[in-house]
C-alpha cells in the first residue's frame, strides 16, 4: 500500500481502491454514482437520492468545505474509488472527538448500494483504520451503530473493531433520541 501526503490530501491506494478526498474534476462520476443508486435495500439505506440541487458550483463549494474541515482538524472526508476505471464507490469521514491527551476520533463509512457485496467496505474501511492511525495520528477510533444496522455491525467487527457498550439516548435521528451500538478500535 502506497501513501502520497499533501497537506489535507491524502491518497491511499489498495489492491482494488483509491481513496482520497474528492477533488473538483470528480463531480461527473460523483454524481454519476448517486444518481444511479438503486432504491432504498434497509431502513439505514437512502437508496436513490434528489441530486437537483448538486451543481458543479455547489459540488466544488462541497470539495471547499471538505478542505477547511480537514485543515481544521474537524473532519476528514474520503472519496472511495475503484482503482481499475475510478468509479467512485462511496465515502468514509473521520470526525475529531478529542486531541491531547486522547487522540479519539469517531468514523463512518458508506459504499453506494449499487456497489453492495463486493467487498468494497471492508478493504476501505481496513486501509481508513491504518491512514486514522498512520497519518492522522489517532490513538481511538470508534464506529456508532444503529441497533439493528446488521451490515454495518458485521462490517465493524470484520475490520477488527469490538463491541464496547450501547449508548443510551446517544443521537438525534428521525426527530428523537436513539441508542447507538459503540464499536471500537485502539490503533
């Protein structure tokens, strides 16, 4: 596995990914990829999504804010992309919880349904886990699970993350508090 560091531009490359944060010439094979999602698989799954509004302007004002969250230590946002034709595949975000003296951090991870079952997640979160670690410097990185998302649970614990406890009341979803499954892993 290959890194090339840029100052918020990290791109890893595996076996069969690219994974990077998005770039402005990305646009057509973003929205490409969205716009051929196929209808909703689980109540966790958003399947076809409005796309009206995703402008170049508006996708290249994304790309902006995506850069100013990772240069403020905030957010880090990745754009998973298939490494034979580039097809962009899904997203994984890294959120700062805490710096020093913790090094905690929280991610999530979204392959496009269209792209289910091919092994995808697990080779990008794998590689995710080791850039949290390598190149951001996180010490913790903690997945927060819906109770009954069974992909995303069997997908966290295929990457080495372990269940530590169920949050009660933890995020405000669909207009009420919900409890959330708190897988994690030291790296």
């Amino acid at each position: 596995m290959n890194i090339i560091e840029g100052p918020f531009d990290h791109m890893s490359v595996t076996t069969r990914l690219v994974i990077r944060p998005l770039r402005n010439e990305d646009y057509a094979n973003w929205l490409h990829e969205f716009e051929n999602r196929a209808p909703s698989l689980h109540p966790y799954d958003p399947g076809k999504i409005d796309m009206s509004e995703c402008t170049q302007e508006w996708f290249e004002r994304l790309v902006e804010r995506h850069q100013e969250l990772a240069r403020t230590d905030k957010v880090y946002i990745f754009g998973v992309f298939c490494k034979e034709d580039g097809t962009h595949l899904g997203m994984i975000d890294i959120a700062t919880l805490a710096r020093e003296p913790f090094q905690w951090a929280s991610f999530g991870y979204t392959i496009h349904n269209q792209h289910w079952r091919n092994g995808y997640g697990k080779e990008a979160v794998s590689e995710v886990l080791r850039i949290a670690a390598e190149i951001l410097k996180f010490h913790r990185l903690e997945a927060h699970i819906n109770l009954d998302n069974h992909a995303s649970i069997k997908l966290a614990e295929r990457v080495g993350l372990q269940f530590e406890c169920v949050r009660k009341g933890f995020i405000y979803e669909h207009e009420e508090w919900v409890d959330h499954l708190v897988y994690y892993k030291n790296l």
